[in-house]
C-alpha cells in the first residue's frame, strides 16, 4: 500500500507542476486572468494533497486500514475538487458548459477535508493506547 501511496503522490506532484506550467504559460492566451487565476487555484490544491499522501505513505505506525481510507479519500478529494476546477477554467473555450458539473467541486472539497479530520481522529486514538 505504502508503494501505491507514495507512486500516487509523485504522479499528483507531477500533474500539478505540468498543469501549473501549462496555467502560466499557455492558458494566458486562451482564458480570461479570473479563469486563470481560478486554474490556479485547482492547482495549488492539488499540490497540496501530492504532500499529503507522500507524508502519509512515510508516517511509521499509520495502520494500512488508515493508509487505504485516507488515500482513496484524498484521490476522490483531488479528481473531484481540482479536476472540476480545471474543467470550469476552461469553460469559455469549450463546448460543453462544464458550470453544470459545478456541484462537484465543494464534494471534492469534503473529500479532502474528510481525508484530513480521518487521519486526525486516527493518530489522536493512536497515542490514547
């Protein structure tokens, strides 16, 4: 599991820095500076929630069960809340009016924040022992 996590976590890095770059760079052209800035902000959380697994998969004492509820949470939290951002960033230059997916965004959200209050309350009960 902990491979997984941490694989996971590089390829959130990845994706965050090749998308930054993409924002920065060539998305200027194509979108409004809010539409921009707002592709940022996508960004910026998931390079967030790349650190997060990673520290997750290097914590020692974290019970896999822990490991697996916290990883599928924040991978849910990323893909829905970042991803949903992406798409409503781009919206002015596609087809598809992506503002009626807008909904999934604050469900990405509590994914993360699901991810986060989890690991929390775990550790918490971990040093009660």
């Amino acid at each position: 599991m902990k491979k997984t996590i941490l694989i996971t976590a590089s390829l959130l890095g990845f994706l965050a820095v090749a998308l930054g770059a993409f924002g920065a760079h060539g998305l200027e052209k194509l979108v409004t500076p809010d539409a921009v800035a707002t592709f940022e902000t996508g960004v910026r959380y998931q390079m967030y929630h790349a650190f997060f697994p990673f520290i997750l998969g290097s914590l020692p004492g974290i019970a896999e069960k822990t490991q697996r509820i916290v990883y599928g949470l924040v991978l849910i939290g990323v893909v829905f809340f970042s991803f949903s951002i992406y798409l409503l960033a781009l919206n002015e230059i596609t087809a598809f009016d992506f503002r009626t997916l807008g909904f999934i965004t604050p469900i990405g959200g509590t994914f993360l924040l699901a991810a986060w209050v989890y690991l929390g309350v775990q550790i918490y009960k971990s040093t009660l022992k």
